[in-house]
C-alpha cells in the first residue's frame, strides 16, 4: 500500500507544496481494509513532524476535517476518509534513533509509518537504517548488534500494518495473550495537534488527578480536560478512550483512533526474542473439545505466548482455496476429520522447558479428546512461517470470498466481529454466536484470539438481506457481549464501523464524555471525522 510517486499535479491549496487535490489516481486511498469506501478533497504524504504541522496548520483555520493514514490495514473503516483532507502517513517510514537503558533494554524511535514487517527484518538480521543518528543512538545499535536477539512482541497477524497505526488501534493480535497489547510497548509518543501545536509525552512522567487530567503542549497551551467517569471492561478491550483513576496521559493517545492528534513519533520497547519459539497445532473433532482445550491451555502452559482457534467452518474455507487456488497451494493438507484446530506458541529460556511444556500440551489435548496423531509441532522457523501463511490464508481468503460476492451484491461487505468477554464467559459467548446464527439462518466462520475470549465471527452473506440481518446479529451480540461484562471492540478499534456498539457498551452519557476529551483536543472536530462519534455528539464545540 505504498504511496504513488509525488506527481507534478497542481496543488489543491494554490501554491501549497505539501496538499494536492484527491485526483483518480488516489482512488486507492478511499478505503481501508474494511472495504468501505470514502470521499476526500485532497491529501497530502508528510515526511516529517514539520510537514505534518504544516498542512494542519493549513487547514485548521477554515476547519478541514483530516482523516489520519497509516497502511490502511484497519477494519472499522478508521482510516477511510470522511470528506476534507486525507493525510497519509507511509513516507513518515524513517528509523530516528535508539536508547539503550541501565538494564541494558533497548528502545527505538520510529516514525509512525515505520511499516511492523520491515521493523522486524530490522530486527532480525540486527541492521536498523540509522542515516541521521546522534552518536548515542549509533553507540547503542552497536550494543544492540552483540545482544541477543531483539523483538517487538505485538502481533496484529498483518505485518504490513504501520506502527503508528498499531498504537493508534492498539493494536493486539495472538501474542497479545502473553505481552497484552500495543499500549504497554509503547513509551514515549509526539502529539500533533488539530492546530499544529505538538505535545510531546513519555511514559512515567504526565499522570492525572483522579480523574483529570493537564497537559502542555509545546506552545506553552494547557490542555485541561475532565475524563470520562466509566469503568472500563476486565477483558481485552480497544473500544473507545482508556480512562482509570490516576492513568498516565500517553495511555489516553493510545488507542485514540486518530481522534486527538496525529502520533509523528513513537518509541518502542523492544524485548530480547525468546530462545525457543514452537508453535503446536491441535486438531479436534468438534468445538466442545477445542473449548475444553483451550481452557487448560491457558489455566495450566506458563509458556503460552499465543492461543489461537479456527473453527469448522475457517478450516473448510482453508480446504476449499487449497484446492481452487494455486496462491494458496503451499497450504498444508488437513485430515478428513479435522474439524476444528486450537493453535498454541510456546515462548520458551531453552529446550528441556519446551519440551515440559510440550508433554504438558499433549495431556490437556488428550483430556479434551484431541489426539498426538491429530497435533502438529513447528519447532524450525521455516515450519512456524508455514503455520502464519495458515492462519493469515484465513481471513485473507473470507475477504477474496467476500469480494466474490460483492459483485453479484454490491450492498454486501464484510461483516466481523471483534469482541471479547472475561474468561469465565468463554463458553456462553461461543454458544451465543452458534445459537443466533443458527436461528438467524446465517453462514459464518469463527476464527482468532480464544485464549482472550477474543474470536473473529464473520458472518459471510450472501445477498443485502442476509447482510442486513447479520448486521442486526451483531447488535444484539454486543448488547449479550457488554452484559456478560466483555468490550464490542477487543482489538480493531471502533473507528466507523462499531459506533453504534460503543454506545450500546457506555452509554449516551459515557459517550458524551468522551467526545468533550475529543474536543479538548481538536475544538473543532476536524480530526477522525466520524470515527467514534456521530456529528451530533460534537455539535457544541469551540
Ligand atoms: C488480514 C488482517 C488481519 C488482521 N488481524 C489483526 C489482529 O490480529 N489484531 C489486530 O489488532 N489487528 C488486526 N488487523 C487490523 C489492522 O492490521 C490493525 O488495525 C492495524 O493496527 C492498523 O494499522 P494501519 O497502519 O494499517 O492503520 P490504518 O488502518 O491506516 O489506521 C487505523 C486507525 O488509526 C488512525 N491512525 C493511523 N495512523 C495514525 C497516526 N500516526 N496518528 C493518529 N492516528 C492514526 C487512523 O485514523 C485510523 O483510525 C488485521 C487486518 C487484516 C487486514
């Protein structure tokens, strides 16, 4: 999703280096991976905190609603524009420095459109771009280079989304169930605000009172700003603002939807990469199995980094595109009597402990009525890559099926689920996803984070009135969902799509709490036009 070559074309602002008007050839930059499409008068790719500052101080005086790009990889539709400017952040892809603590810890500076599969090949072969570098950040990637291998632990299975789209969502994904979210990994960030001001936070040093919370910014402003009074979920949760009595302030910009500011930097913690890393495949012949799997998986393997589930109807779809499509031939032959498939990572210190570990995953496989024969081991990185290609087929295939039948359709997209429960709801969620959609008469596949209680339902329709009643299910499956004490967004971000499910989660009254933080921040509203927020909630403003 790279940005198109800097044409010549005129600018949209006379004589603006920086905005060019929203010309055919960004038909691209419409739409995110939701599929929904958008409309923009212009747009603009900075490649610097400057250049950001720079167009929105342009457009603040007359009010432009911005929307914020990073690889438009989102799902609720975050990204897509909402009329005004569209300001893509790709080119903003340089590494800025590293800092190496007493610990001997290593954090990176990256700008926001750093892109998570090039951060890792960085990483990997211990080689960072460092063109531009002070001489403290060279002397630490010196030390980076005679340390034990580094990563950044979140996971959200597209490695070409950006991270600064990663902390925008924060983003989670299967490692999330050991290393929890994007949140913890981040901080230190820069905030550039709706009207070029910046603010510039690190993690430890800016906290609210209770409640409140003041920040300033480098033009010497103060934001001042009464948070919002509810009580956020105990279960994986990316809906809406973080709020807790006494927060740190960077934690409200995270996961923010690029309704506060635009993020121009952020710095990462990195974590030495886990000597031993297996990932093991466990086969079984119905869903109850899979479910009593994964409970002991989580109550009883210290070491599982990631627990993952495919349900019979993901598994199909896998033995179809193996057998349709050459694209997706590589794919590993399933048995017969596969009917639905728990995925575990073990993150390990040496061998004998994955080998514990591993003898301890085949007894609660065996419990569950799995089998040795029916699990798979990845102890090589080659066969771990095989098992991503896998689990990444899934829902790239359920988009391709979905394109498939937009055109017979065009009112049909896609339609998943993000939400998430406690674990002591695991078991009654999945039986309210299998008992309504059996009702609502709807095909569906379940794939994703179970050992979060997190699963993916994509209901996959096939006309604008299975569509239309799916949309209805969801609905309901939120206000189930908020009732169990579980989040309507777990991972994606409630950007466009999951509005209406933030309010069923808060509440009219939450709601407007929040969008008067929003309007602390960007008086006008201009930024993240229609992401979290209908218009109404922001009428009022400065
Ligand atoms: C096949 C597939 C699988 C996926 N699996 C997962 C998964 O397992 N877990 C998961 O968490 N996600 C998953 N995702 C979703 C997606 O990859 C994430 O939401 C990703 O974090 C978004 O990053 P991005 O750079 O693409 O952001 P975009 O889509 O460009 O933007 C996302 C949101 O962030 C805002 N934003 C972007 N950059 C900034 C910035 N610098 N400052 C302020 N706001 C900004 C945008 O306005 C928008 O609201 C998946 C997506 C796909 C296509």
């Amino acid at each position: 999703m790279d940005a198109p070559a800097a044409g010549a074309e005129e600018s949209v602002r006379q004589g603006h280096p920086l905005i060019r008007a929203f010309t055919a050839e960004f038909d691209d930059y419409r739409h995110d991976e939701s599929r929904s499409q958008g409309e923009a008068q212009s747009i603009s790719f900075p490649q610097t905190e400057e250049d950001v500052c720079e167009v929105l101080r342009t457009l603040h005086g007359d009010h432009t609603p911005i929307t914020v790009q990073g690889a438009r990889t989102g799902l609720a539709a975050g990204a897509m524009p909402h009329g005004g400017h569209v300001l893509n952040l790709s080119r903003m892809n340089r590494c800025l420095g590293l800092r190496r603590d007493a610990d001997g810890s290593f954090f990176l500076l990256v700008q926001p459109g750093v892109v998570l599969s090039e951060l890792r090949k960085y990483l990997k072969g211990k080689s960072i771009p460092s063109a531009g570098w002070d001489e403290s950040s060279l002397e630490a990637l010196s030390a980076l280079q005679d340390a034990p291998e580094q990563m950044f632990p979140t996971d959200p299975t597209e490695a070409s989304a950006c991270l600064g789209g990663m902390a925008a969502c924060n983003a989670s994904g299967a490692r999330s169930f050991r290393y929890g979210p994007m949140r913890p990994h981040v901080t230190a960030l820069r905030l550039a605000l709706a009207d070029g001001d910046v603010v510039d936070l690190r993690r430890g040093q800016v906290f609210a009172r209770g409640r409140h919370l003041e920040l300033s910014t480098e033009a010497g402003r103060t934001i001042s700003v009464d948070l919002p009074t509810y009580d956020m979920p105990h279960a994986k949760n990316a809906s809406g603002y973080f709020v807790q009595d006494d927060m740190d302030a960077i934690d409200l910009v995270i996961g923010s939807d690029g309704t506060l500011g635009v993020i121009t930097q952020l710095e990462l913690a990195l974590m030495p990469t886990p000597p031993v890393i297996w990932g093991v495949s466990c086969f079984f012949a119905d869903e109850h199995q899979a479910l009593d799997a994964t409970v002991g998986l989580r109550d009883e393997v210290a070491s599982a980094a990631a627990i993952e589930y495919f349900d019979p109807a993901s598994l199909d779809i896998l033995r179809t595109q193996r057998e349709q499509s050459t694209a997706f031939s590589a794919l590993p032959l399933l048995a017969a009597d596969a009917a639905c498939c728990v995925y575990v990572e073990l993150h390990c210190q040496d061998e004998d402990l994955a080998l514990a570990e591993l003898d301890r995953v085949g007894g609660i496989v065996e419990r569950a009525g799995g089998s040795e024969a029916a699990t798979w081991v990845a102890r090589t990185e080659l066969d771990r890559e095989s098992l991503q290609f896998f689990r990444h087929a899934v829902p790239e295939s359920v988009n391709m099926l979905i394109d498939a039948r937009r055109r017979t359709d065009p009112a049909i997209t896609k339609l998943g689920s993000d939400m998430s429960v406690p674990d002591d709801r695991l078991h009654d969620v999945i039986e309210l996803y299998r008992t309504t959609l059996s009702a609502a008469g709807l095909e569906a596949a379940a794939w994703g984070h179970i050992g979060n209680n997190h699963l993916h339902v994509n209901v996959l329709p096939r006309s604008s009135e299975e569509y239309a009643r799916g949309k209805a299910l969801f609905g309901e499956w939120a206000r189930e969902v908020t009732s169990m004490g579980g989040a309507v967004s777990a991972e994606h971000g409630v950007g466009k799509l999951k509005r209406d499910f933030l309010a069923i989660m808060y509440g009219e009254e939450h709601l407007r709490e929040m969008a008067r933080v929003k309007l602390a921040f960007d008086p006008y509203g201009q930024l993240g036009r229609g992401n979290l927020f209908d218009a109404s909630l922001l009428e009022g403003g400065a």
